[in-house]
C-alpha cells in the first residue's frame, strides 16, 4: 500500500527564505501591536481619541497660550484680574519661574557665593558622565574620585569656612542644591549600607544577623516623616543642651539610614536568587567568603536588582521632599513658598506654573535614571547572550 | 553484556600503561564517618583509603548518598563523626584548613556552575589571581593552556551562557585545572548533557587519568567506569555496600542490591 509507506528520505536540504511580509515592515508592527485583536482595536482608539482631546490643551497651556516674558505679576493677568490678556485666558506664566530660578536652584544661597555651587556641580558632572559611560577608562580612579574624594570637595566648597571662604550656613542652602545634596549623600551612603545589611541578614553569626533584622524591621516599620521628625525634634531632647547638630545633616543621617534598610531586602532579594551551585564553585576554588561575596555573588545579585535598585533611588530622590516639614527648602519647597510668600508674583496661574515646573524636573532626573537603568541591564546581560 | 550507556566501553581509547597507582602515597584517608541532615542519617559508617593515583568510580542509585560523600572531602557538606583526612590535612571547623584542602581538590559539578558574569577566561584565572596570588598574565598562560588542552581555546572570551553543555563542562574541568589540583572529584560531570557531548566530556576526564590524576567520580557512564577505574564503589542507603575492580564488580557481583542495580542498568 504505498499510502502508508513509512519510509522517507530527504533527498535535498530545505533552504531558509525570506519572511512574509505579514511579519515584517510597520504594517505587521501595527498589526502586532495595535490590532492584534478586536479589544487591542478599541483599547488604541480610546487612547488615540484620549490623546487628541488632551494633548492640544496641554500643550496650548504649556506653550502656545503662555506668557514667557515679563517682569511681575502683571504680566500673566487678564484685563478683569487687572493685566493686560484678554477675559477667560489660561496659560503658564514662565516669567515666574524665570525670575525666582535663582531661588529654586540656590535657596537663599548668598548671591556673590553662587559660583561655589556651580563649580561643584561642574565637579560632579564631570566626574559622574565618564563615571556612567562605559568606554571611558580609568573607573576605579574615577569611582574613588567620585565616591570618596567628590564629598569632602563638595562639603569644603558649599559648607566653606576654610581657605579663605566664607562660611555659608545650612539653613541658607536650598532648592535643587538640597534636593541633590541629599539624594548624593542618600545614594551613595545606602548602596554600601544596604550591601552590608543584607549580607548581615543572611549572616551564619547570630547576633550579625539579629542586628541586621532589628535595624532593617525597625527603619522600615516607621515613615520617613516620623524618622525626619525624631531626627529634627526629639534628638535636641536626648543631647546635653548648648551641642547642636546641623540639621541638613539630621537629615541626611535620617534619609542615609532610611533608605539603606529597604536597599538592604532589595539586595538581600537578589542574593537569593543567586543559585547554591555559584557558592559551591567559588567555595571549591578555595575563594575566601568577602572573595566569593565581592567576586561571584554580589556582581550577580547587583545586576540582577538593578530595576530594584533604581526603584529605591528613584524613592528616595523624591522623598527628599519631605525635609519641607523639618523646615529645610528642598526644590519642591522654595517652589512651594514662592507660590504662596511672593506677592510680586501672586496670579492664578502661579501654582499650576510652579507645580509643573517642579514636576518637570523632577521628572527628568527620575526619568534620566530609570533609562540609564534599563541600558546597563541590556549592557551587563551576559548570561544569555547568544 | 551490553552496556546502555552513551558512550560504550569500546569508544573509550585509554592507555592504561600510562595510569599508575601509588601503593604507599595515602590521598584521601576516610575512617568511621557518619553524616546527619537533621535526623536523617545520610552516610553511615563511611571507610574509604584512596591512595594517590586511583580512578574510582562511585554509583549507586539515586539517594543512597554518593553525592554527599564526595563532597564531604571538600568540605561543601560537614560531616558529624569520623575522620576526613585528605593530603594529610584532617578536616575540621577549621576554616584555614579547609580552604587549604580546597585548593589542592578540584571539583567538577553536574550543572557545571561555571560562573555566568565573567568570559571563559576569567572564570579559569579567577582562582589562581585571587586565591594562590598568581600575577594576572601568568594565570592568563596557564589558563589558555589548559583550555587548550580540553579543546577549546577559541572561547576564551567568551560567556559561559555562550556554550553549548559539553564546553561548558570542560571548561569547568579547566578552572579546576588551572589551580594545579592534586585531586580532582567529579559529581556526576555528564548527567546534565546531551548524549553527543558526553564523550567529549568523557575523554577529557580520559586524559585526566592517564596523566595520573587521583580521581573520584560519581557517575553512570559504566563505559567509562570499566575502562577507567580502577576500583568502583556501590552504595546504597548512605552507605558502601560493596567495591570491586571494575572487572569483578561488574562481571562477578557480590550484593544481592548490587546484582539489582546492575541488572537494572545493564542490559
């Protein structure tokens, strides 16, 4: 029965040919990804009809309707408000942020001291865009510049006091000067910190360990409001009067501690998802236990935790908002108090103006970060590369 | 008998001149050792002398323990009573002493656990660098010479999640060799791999041997055990249930579960 010959040899090897159009080109990408099915359809055109209500609004708001020039009030007023745009007028008054730029970068930074903050964001800028950039050489002078040498050049030159320098006290600074200060000194401090907790966590050594959970349980288990608030508050209570600690370094401290306990399960999830056999083989090489950590596990657990790690400093940088309720004028703060202290500039528009504005900001540096995360995950990814 | 094995006795090429065994050299020295997970009783009254030179192969069926002895004397399991005395160094909590054993005992893992972060490369001078504090260029040589030796010096600069199974393996036999092991264990090195790169696994491990190596092997690949050993140990139940060379064991069992085991793999 030749239909039911099971006996069949290729006599000639299939060649690979081309895809079908239905599978390359924008027509297949919009097929995939916009009209794959009858609720993707309608999901795409809600959200194309969405976006044609709202973004002409936004955007009228933000630049076609908004007033950019000005020298006070006046300017973004309308002839019943007792200015000169016409009745029913809505847009960004930008002359208001232009005008109190300084304030919002500097706080109340002595004006002819200015310099001192702009040279230390030259020096850090310096140092951290070769830092982030991997084919620049010399990372580990540039790491140690950055991570241990930046900090005492940072508190020379914006603290002064020294080399001839006039002192400038901490209540003085503000704005994104703090906002930076404190995500700087947060990041850099909670890293280790976390690195050590978790590692204290899953310590053999049972007071290591107990250590471990008691601070990371207790940090964790109370807001960042209270922790700020007992730095600020209750600590002049405990300390012998007449001894003072600076309060931008209350919070720092506060911050700092804050945000390495959640670091520390952030990193303490990735060392688990590190498998047995890496330990085995660093342990059957005869690797020390800080070689094995250092070497083979943590680089491992790191790359693995980076979304959750950036997830942190993104928290934490927005959190430096909440110095406000210590009185410590981070951006969102000077923002917020030349809104509502700064009569030349009193119009409806002001808020919305400078919410917006503070948002932008804050807005790029969390966005700056998060893209920057997801390039060294696709640059560190060497486990599948094929 | 045939043996249903991968990679028969007969495709295994060994010049057994080369091979000798040392009668007074002790390598491995276990006496009266016992091991606990817990209440669980998982090697009872372990003996086992290796003098410096032997090819042993350890089998038996799964959960009768022959893992956990094999890492004992290296340390990755703690052993509760008994004596571990290997290259005349008896292992104890004494972390000093134990990462002195491991230097000189290589360890080769069924799932290979080469290190993914780090090229073929690094992962072979890694150990050398920062353990015996070679300089990085001569740890470099020695590396690619052992690459070389197990074939695949090309991938020096490669990842491991670039290669297939079986040069993964050898290069895992590589970063062992590399920090001039005086023993090597093996815990079944071809389990995890296709039937086509057992053999090239299995050959290196060859070359091993007739290089004078002391081995110890858990494995199934019967081939091998018949033509390499020189004596093969069964266990069963946490404990050796009978050793023989590997003529005798296989062709003359003495167990009663010895005859089940191999009546089971051997066809």
């Amino acid at each position: 029965m030749q239909e039911h010959d099971l006996s069949w040899v290729r006599t000639e090897m299939a060649l690979a040919q081309a895809a079908p159009s239905s599978q390359v080109g924008a027509g297949a990408w919009m097929r995939k990804n916009l009209f794959a099915s009858p609720f993707d359809t309608a999901l795409t055109i809600l959200a194309a009809l969405a976006l044609a209500w709202a973004l002409p609004q936004i955007l009228n708001w933000l630049f076609f309707s908004a007033v950019w020039s000005g020298a006070d009030r006046t300017a973004c007023l309308t002839t019943e408000q007792g200015g000169s745009l016409p009745a029913g007028w809505t847009g960004a008054c930008w002359p208001f942020v232009e005008a109190r730029l300084g304030y919002f970068t500097f706080g109340r930074y002595p004006l002819e001291e200015r310099w001192r903050v702009i040279l230390c964001g030259v020096i850090f800028l310096a140092l951290l865009v070769p830092l982030l950039t991997p084919r620049i050489p010399f990372k580990r002078l540039n790491a140690i510049l950055f991570f241990a040498v930046f900090p005492f050049i940072a508190f020379f030159l914006l603290l002064g006091g020294y080399f001839g320098l006039p002192y400038v006290e901490t209540p003085l600074w503000g704005g994104l000067l703090v906002t930076l200060v404190i995500s700087y000194v947060g990041i850099v401090t909670s890293l280790p910190l976390g690195i050590i907790l978790a590692l204290g966590r899953r310590s053999k050594m049972p007071i290591v360990k107990l250590l471990s959970v008691v601070f990371i349980e207790t940090v964790r288990g109370v807001p960042l409001v209270a922790v700020l608030f007992m730095a600020s508050f209750m600590l002049p209570l405990f300390v012998p009067p007449g001894m003072t600690f600076d309060k931008l370094l209350r919070a720092l401290i506060g911050v700092a501690l804050f945000s390495s306990a959640y670091m520390a399960e952030v990193i303490r999830g990735g060392l688990q998802a590190i498998p047995k056999g890496q330990y085995e083989g660093a342990d059957s090489l005869g690797l020390g236990y800080w070689q094995k950590m250092g070497l083979i596990v943590m680089p491992q657990a790191l790359k693995l935790v980076i979304p959750g790690i950036v997830n942190t400093f993104i928290g934490l940088f927005k959190d430096t908002t909440l110095v406000l309720i210590i009185s410590l004028f981070d951006l969102l703060g000077t923002v917020k108090q030349s809104i509502s202290g700064d009569p030349t500039w009193a119009t409806p528009q002001t808020a919305k103006t400078g919410y917006v504005f503070a948002a932008a900001v804050f807005w790029i540096f969390c966005f700056g970060m998060s893209r920057y995360s997801q390039y060294m995950e696709r640059r560190l990814d060497t486990g599948h590369r094929k | 008998m045939a043996i249903e094995n991968a990679v028969s006795a007969e495709e295994i090429k060994v010049d057994a001149k080369k091979m000798h065994v040392s009668d007074t050299d002790v390598a491995i020295d276990i006496v009266g050792m016992h091991k606990w997970y817990g209440e669980f009783h998982v090697l009872k009254d372990i003996n086992l002398r290796v003098m410096r030179g032997e090819r042993i192969v350890i089998c038996g069926p799964s959960g009768s323990g022959k893992s956990t002895m094999i890492r004992c004397i290296n340390r990755l399991e703690e052993h509760q009573k008994g004596k571990i005395i290997v290259d005349g160094k008896e292992l104890t909590n004494d972390l000093k002493k134990i990462d002195e054993v491991r230097r000189e005992v290589g360890m080769v893992f069924q799932h290979f656990n080469l290190f993914p972060h780090l090229t073929i490369l690094e992962n072979c001078t890694l150990a050398p660098i920062w353990v015996r504090k070679t300089p990085k260029k001569q740890a470099e040589e020695i590396a690619m010479h052992f690459l070389k030796r197990v074939k695949i010096p090309e991938q020096a600069n490669k990842y491991p999640g670039q290669l297939s199974g079986g040069q993964q393996q050898r290069v895992a036999i590589a970063r062992s060799l590399c920090m001039n092991p005086r023993i090597m264990l093996f815990d079944e090195p071809t389990s995890a791999l296709d039937p086509e790169m057992i053999k090239e696994v299995l050959e290196t491990m060859v070359g091993l041997a007739e290089e004078g190596m002391t081995m110890l092997c858990v494995t199934h690949e019967m081939g091998f055990a018949r033509k390499v050993a020189n004596r093969v140990i069964f266990m069963d139940q946490g404990q050796i249930v009978e050793q023989n060379t590997p003529v005798e064991f296989f062709d003359h069992p003495r167990h009663e579960r010895t005859k089940l085991f191999l009546s089971q793999i051997l066809h």
